[in-house]
C-alpha cells in the first residue's frame, strides 16, 4: 500500500504539472492571439503604405495622361486620368476605412484629400481648355503659373507623412511582436523546464515507490513464507478459519498426526463434522462457553444464528477468554482420546476476519495431574490414617504408662531403704524410661496435631519471646545465659509459632560448651515479602554433613547421656514454619555455634 504522503506528494505534483499545462494553454492562446493581431497591425500599416503609393501612382499617371493629351489631343490619353481618379477615390475610401482608429492619420488624410481635389481640378481645366481648342489660354496657363507643382509636391508631403507614421507604427508593432514570440519562446522554455523537472521528480518518487514497494513485496513473500513453514512446522496443532463460517481453511502438520485426518478430510469442513469432540465433552464444554459468554440462549440457537451474528459471537467469546486456554478431552480419527489445550486468536486479512485455533496437546501433562490428584488423595487418607493411629495409640499408650509409672513411683518408695543397691538403680531404671516414654509420647501427639484446624492469628513476635523467656527462667539462670533480642516484627502466623522460638532457644541454651556460658541472639530482618529470622548461638556447632539430618524425626547426634531430648523438637520447627509457607535451614561449624534462620511471608 502507498503511504498517505507519498499519495499527496503524487497528487500535489500531477495537479502541478496539470496546472502547468493548463497555463501553457491559456499562455499559448494569449500568445497566439496577440501574435495574430500583431500580424493583422502589421498587414494593416502594409496596406495603407501600399495604398498611399497606388495613390501617388494613379496621380502620376492622371498628369501624364492629361500631358499627353495637350500634346496630341488623342483622347486615348485620358484613359490613364480616368483610371488614376477611380483608383484615388477607391483608396481615399479605403483610406479612410484603415485609418479609423488613427486621428492622426484621418487628418492627414482630409489635407491630402483636400490637395488631390486641387489637382484634379487643375488637370480638369488644362483638358477642358484643351477640348474647347484654345492652345493660348493653356500656354499662358501653364508658363504663368506653377500651381499644379505646387500642390504635387504638398501631395507628396503629405503622402510621405502618413508613410513614414505608418512604417513608425509598423516598427513598433514589429517590435511587439518579436517581443511577443521571445517572451512566449521564454515562458515556454520555462514551462518546459519546470514540468520536465517536476515530470522527474515525479518519476523518481514513483520509482523509489516502486523499488520501495517490490522491496516490500518481496519481504512480504519471505515474510508470508517464514509464516507459512512457521505454522506448517509448528510443534503445536493448528487451523485457520474465516469467522463466522468456522469452514477450516488451512491446518498445520502437527494437526494432521495430533487427529489422524488428511488434508482432503479437513480442509473445507468445520471442526464439528470432524467431530474431534465427544457429545458427552460437548455437554461438558457448552455450559462452560455460555458461562462465559453470559448467554442464556440454547446451543441450537446459537447455532442456528446468521454469520454475521456468528462472527460477533467469536469475538465475544475470545474476548471472555483472553489469553486464557480451555482443557477439552478430543478424539482422535481411531477413537483415542487426548487431552489438549484450545485456545485461539482473530487475525484481520483484507478486511476479512479469520480465527487461528491452536490445540496445544496437554495428554501427558494431564494424565500426570490426575496421578498426582491420586496419589494426594491416597496421601490425604494414608495422613489421616497415620494422625488417627498417632493420637490414639498416645492416647492408648499413656493410660498402661502411667500405670507403669504410678507402681514404679509406689514400689520405689517401698524399697527407699531396700539393702540391695542394684534393686534400687533397677527401679530409677524403669523411673527414667517411663518418663521418657511419656514425654516422647506428649511430642509425638504434638507433632501430629501440628496444623490441624488452625487458623492464622497477628502475632507480636516480641511478646512471644518475651514469654518463653520467662517460661525458661530458671534455665537461663542455670546456665548464665546472655539473651540478646532484637526488635522482632508482628506477624501472621499459627500458635505454634510459639513453639519454633521455644525449641530453638532451648536448644541453644541446652547445646553449649562445657566451661561456657550461652551468648544468644535473636534477631529478624525484613525481606520484602518476608521475615527472615535469626537465633544465633556460641554452641557446640554442627558438622555440615548433619545440615538436613538434624531436621528429620527422631535423628539426634548424641546419647541421652550427654543431652536429653526425644529428638522431635527440630523436625516440629520445620513442619510448623513450612506450614506457614517458609523454610528453615542451618548454618554452622563445630566449636563455634550456630545460626537457626527460618522464613515466614508477610501475607
């Protein structure tokens, strides 16, 4: 297509040239006119000259012939008189007539005029005189007076006058008319020069349009054939159609092997007749596509609408849809179904509108989702198997336990003074391991709990610690611990939030070397999105191969002789905090201490 300014800069110098030409026109017939009454003015001072001389001629020969008959008295000699006087009076006419427009002249022509008729009534007496036989009267006549030369040559006075006005007048209308034909030869040329380079500026932009618009038809056919091998090859099933009529004009390769259908199967068919869905996924689709077109208008109405109606129903569609894609379960030619997702755009081509359809194949994607759905259900059940088998085999196990403790607790007190020593460790023995049973069996109850219906609650960090560390006194105390707190944020998170804080702190506290007190510091950074916290010891540390080991349940590094413990505090800190959406890690070396870090996000 020609741009918009190139098409005025065209238009704007073809009504130049246009312009141009029409002034050389008007110009050349301006010219043409003028040149014709140039001419006509020249002819016209031509012909009174010629006149004035035919004048002088008829004159001449008037005299001549009356001579010629005072002389011989041959009558015959009057002819030329007779002839010259209608010349004159023919031209005197003529005369006038030519000289119209000329004051000058017409005064001049009454003087000649005037002599003329002198003349010729001299020449009329010397013949009437002559006719009457009296030779005397005419010599005396003739020697006595010089009447006739007299008036001749005021006649040629007068005829050289008006001569040498009319060879002025046809000198300067010469003039005119040489300027005339130079001016026009100058306006021409002009013309000419302008319009052959107005002419080339023309063909130039026309050729750099041309040049510019194979360039672009070239680009468009590598274009159209990069966009044609793109969609051919396209590693996602693809058709075009004209919206409204959902006639399938061209499908790519990667629909053909998706469907199993030919090109002479599909080209020219709607998708329906192909039927690549199943009714019973028709019945799942079309609430889901009226839902979004806000119809409640039935299928068979839709269907039945006018193409025009159709191709505003499309638009409306892609527009519900957006960029979104819709997972629909088709068949294949053989009956196979997979699982793809439809999605589709509306391109414009020539005013017309098409809909390009992608049907990108999701089948594995989709049958690893409904394993996973599976299998969460399976983990779901087994979960609450395992919780249910937990909270009642604590609640099961702590009624013989304490049982066991009560007797043990009644029968120590019995032997207190018992003799046998070995009967009296026995008993602490049986004392230690029913309170370790009980407390592993308290933790393991805690532990499952964890996360069961609870709800997030603003938590005030500050306050938390500030509890736990009174809880802990009396450790503290014990131990000389320095506890250092920074300021601490507020949060949203579950109560057993609370619990995290208490394990971590007891564990630095607990974990120290021996011949130290603990120097420990908490401490939290806000991170954007989240709250990285941090309780830092002077510990005993931990090896770097123990980083994930320590977090799992029941792991512990060491006997219940150097640290006691049922080895279920960390991995109770990790289940919480990644219920909370965090994470938790440790950094350490042995000898040195350790940092706790845990995550929790803001929202």
């Amino acid at each position: 297509m020609i741009s918009l300014k190139i098409k005025s800069s065209i238009y704007w110098l073809i009504s130049i040239i246009l312009l141009l030409l029409i002034g050389t026109m008007l110009f050349s017939m301006y010219s043409i006119g003028r040149l014709k009454n140039n001419l006509a003015a020249q002819v016209h001072t031509s012909s009174i000259m010629l006149v004035l001389n035919d004048n002088l001629i008829s004159l001449l020969n008037a005299e001549t012939g009356e001579r010629g008959f005072i002389i011989t008295a041959d009558t015959s000699y009057l002819e030329p008189y007779k002839k010259g006087r209608q010349n004159i009076a023919g031209n005197i006419s003529g005369l006038r007539s030519l000289t119209i427009d000329n004051p000058v002249q017409q005064k001049n022509l009454d003087t000649l005029e005037n002599y003329i008729n002198r003349k010729f009534s001299l020449i009329e007496k010397s013949i009437l005189l002559k006719k009457q036989g009296d030779n005397e009267a005419i010599k005396m006549m003739l020697a006595s007076s010089g009447e006739g030369k007299r008036i001749m040559d005021e006649i040629r006075l007068v005829n050289q006058s008006m001569g040498a006005e009319e060879l002025r007048l046809y000198r300067e209308r010469t003039f005119l008319t040489s300027r005339s034909i130079e001016n026009a030869q100058f306006i021409f040329v002009i013309e000419g020069v302008f319009s052959l380079l107005i002419t080339i500026i023309l063909a130039f932009i026309i050729i750099r349009e041309l040049n510019r618009r194979k360039k672009t038809e070239k680009d468009l056919a590598i274009s159209s054939e990069r966009f044609l091998k793109i969609f051919t090859e396209n590693p996602v099933a693809m058709t075009i159609a004209e919206v409204g009529d959902s006639k399938i004009l061209f499908a790519n390769n990667r629909f053909y092997e998706y469907f199993g259908y030919s090109s002479e199967e599909v080209i020219g068919q709607k998708a329906e007749a192909l039927k690549l869905v199943s009714p019973e996924e028709e019945a799942r689709l079309f609430p889901i596509l009226l839902g979004l077109l806000n119809e409640t208008r039935s299928i068979a109405e839709l269907q039945a609408l006018s193409q025009e109606e159709s191709e505003k129903l499309v638009i409306r569609l892609k527009e519900a849809m957006g960029n979104n894609g819709l997972i629909v379960l088709y068949t294949r030619k053989n009956g196979e179904p997979f699982y793809a997702i439809l999605s589709y755009d509306i391109i414009e081509i020539d005013h017309k509108k098409y809909t390009v359809t992608s049907y990108q194949d999701v089948n594995e994607q989709k049958k690893a989702e409904n394993k996973i759905v599976a299998y969460s259900i399976e983990l779901e059940r087994q979960n609450k198997e395992i919780e249910q088998f937990a909270y009642v085999a604590s609640h099961d196990l702590q009624e013989p336990l304490r049982t066991i403790s009560n007797f043990s607790t009644l029968l120590t007190e019995k032997l207190e003074t018992h003799p046998d020593k070995e009967t009296r460790e026995f008993l602490s023995y049986i004392n230690g391991g029913a309170k370790r049973m009980s407390g592993l069996i308290f933790d393991l109850l805690e532990y499952s709990r964890i996360g069961k219906n609870m709800g997030k609650e603003r938590m005030d960090c500050n306050i938390l610690v500030e509890e736990i560390l009174t809880d802990l006194s009396a450790d503290i105390e014990e131990s000389l611990a320095e506890i250092q707190v920074q300021k601490l944020p507020v949060v949203n998170g579950y109560t057993y939030l609370k619990s995290v804080f208490q394990n971590l702190i007891s564990n630095a506290i607990k974990f120290r070397n021996a011949g130290t007190h603990p120097v420990i510091t908490i401490s939290a950074t806000d991170k954007g999105k989240e709250f990285l916290f941090s309780i830092k010891d002077n510990g005993i540390g931990i090896e770097e191969i123990y980083y994930e080991r320590i977090f799992l349940i029941f792991q512990r590094l060491h006997t219940r002789a150097e640290y006691d413990g049922t080895g279920i505090g960390l991995s109770q800190c990790k289940k919480t905090i990644e219920l909370h959406g965090g994470k938790i890690w440790v950094e350490s070396e042995p000898g040195k201490g350790s940092i706790f870090n845990f995550t929790i996000p803001k929202t």
